[in-house]
C-alpha cells in the first residue's frame, strides 16, 4: 500500500481509494491487474484524468455513505470496491475479487446485493453482475476462482467447492476444492502456495507431495473420478483445451461410476 499511501498524501482536493485499491486495502485478492497504478476517486468534483501512477475517477453522484476511513486512509466501503473491480477488471479479476470478500466476510453478500441498483447504469456492470451470480466464498485461493470462472465461459456444469469426503463409517478422508456430484468426478486446483500451506512443521516438500498423493488415492477410492488444475492450465491460453479435457473427463466419470454403478445395482 505504499503506492497508495503516497498518492493520497500528493493530493490537495478530497479523495478516497477506489476499486483495486480500495479492495487491496481491505484485503481481498487481486488478479489480472497492477497495483502499481492507484485508482482515486474524486470527492472534491474532480474530473476523470490519469496522470504518473494514478487514475482519477470522477463522480456525480453523492457516495459518502459508500466511503469510510480505515486507519485513517478514506477508500470505498467493501461492497462498493468489490463492484468497482467487478465492473473494471476482467470476469476473471472480478470474481477473484468477490469471492475472496466473500470467503473473508461472508456477511457482506447482503451489502453487495443491495447496491445492485446504484451499479445498473455503471460502465461495466453486464460484466459486473455476472461475477455477482458467479461469487461464492467457499472456495479459498485465487486458482480456485479462476477456474470456476472458465468452466462458465465454456459451458462446464458448475461444481460444488470444498467438498467434504467421508468414508464408509462417516469418517473424513479429506476435503476436495471441487465435486460434480452428477458426474462422481473430483477436482483439485495444485498451486505452489496451496503446498506451501498444507506444508507441516518439519515436513519436505516432497512429504507434502506424496501426503497429498495419499489423500487423492483415498478420495478416489470411493468410485470417483478426479481431474487436477495448475494455474498453465485456466490461462486463456490453455483454457479451452483443458475444459475440454475436463469434459471428456466429466463424461467418462459418469459412465463408470455413475451408470456403471446403476447397471451393478439393477
């Protein structure tokens, strides 16, 4: 935030953080865009304008009631700078951005739907209001969000996230990122920060690898597919080829562990 810092401290009019700095503030994810160019808007009735590092956002509205001070910085409320990127950034960067708000506060759903209306006529906001519906605050990494977002831009039923599987006496065996239940097929997004953080005090990398090895056998076990993800994989440039892997993937896990099963108990 010291980018930030400094552009408000060489500000003589009023201003506030706003959008992907006004979420970074508040300490949600961003994605697909640099935090190097802070974004102010304007309090004072100053025009829209860039100059080095910052963009000016000019407004007509009266916003007061959506801008509040936070260790004494002035930035747009939550839900007010979940829409602004929602609306700014890319489907992607969008959903990134409110589905970590909504993992860290889940309460901020209901702000969210109530601005709904101040954001219809907002540059951006058919964009906006699809990562709305997207949002959904149970996954917890960007990887995650990312790659819900492409199994909607290519037709890809919606999974369910963090999905808990037990074992035949009720028992968790361990909890995978995504599950389409019609299907019996798992999904795991492999990022090196997720490692970094099932990593065990005294544990190696490659402990951690075949652990989690380990938990894939045992979630399998139970007559499911699984399919993994790698951030190369939801890139745009691969993703078209991946959620068509993962279709093909869909489709054989349904035949055999879905009508397979259903031939078995006929």
């Amino acid at each position: 935030m010291l980018h930030a810092r400094a552009a408000l401290s060489g500000q003589r009019g009023r201003v506030a953080l706003t959008g992907v700095s006004a979420a970074a503030l508040h300490g949600f994810d961003i994605h697909d865009t640099s935090l190097d160019i802070v974004h102010l808007v304007r309090l004072d009735g100053g025009s829209t304008r860039s100059e080095a590092g910052i963009v000016h956002h000019g407004t007509r509205r009266d916003i007061e009631e959506e801008i509040g001070s936070y260790d004494g910085i002035l930035a747009s409320v939550p839900a007010r700078g979940v829409w602004e990127v929602a609306c700014r950034s890319s489907l992607e960067g969008g959903v990134v951005t409110a589905d970590s708000a909504l993992h860290r506060s889940p309460e901020l759903r209901e702000s969210l739907d109530a601005l709904h209306d101040r954001f219809a006529n907002f540059p951006g906001s058919v964009k906006a209001r699809t990562v709305m519906r997207l949002a959904d605050g149970r996954s917890d990494s960007p990887g995650e969000f990312v790659t819900r977002v492409q199994c909607y831009r290519f037709g890809i039923p919606m999974p369910e996230p963090q999905f808990h599987v037990v074992g035949p006496r009720g028992q968790l065996i361990g909890i995978a990122d995504f599950y389409w239940e019609d299907f019996r097929h798992l999904g795991e997004f492999d990022g090196k920060v997720k490692y970094q953080k099932l990593l065990r005090p005294g544990e190696s990398a490659s402990d951690c690898v075949i652990r989690e090895k380990r938990r894939e056998d045992a979630m399998r076990a139970g007559s499911r597919g699984m399919t993994r993800f790698s951030w190369s994989d939801v890139m745009p440039r691969n993703a078209r080829r991946t959620m068509s892997d993962l279709r093909s993937a869909l489709e054989q896990s349904r035949r055999l562990y879905v009508v397979g099963r259903a031939i078995l108990a006929s």
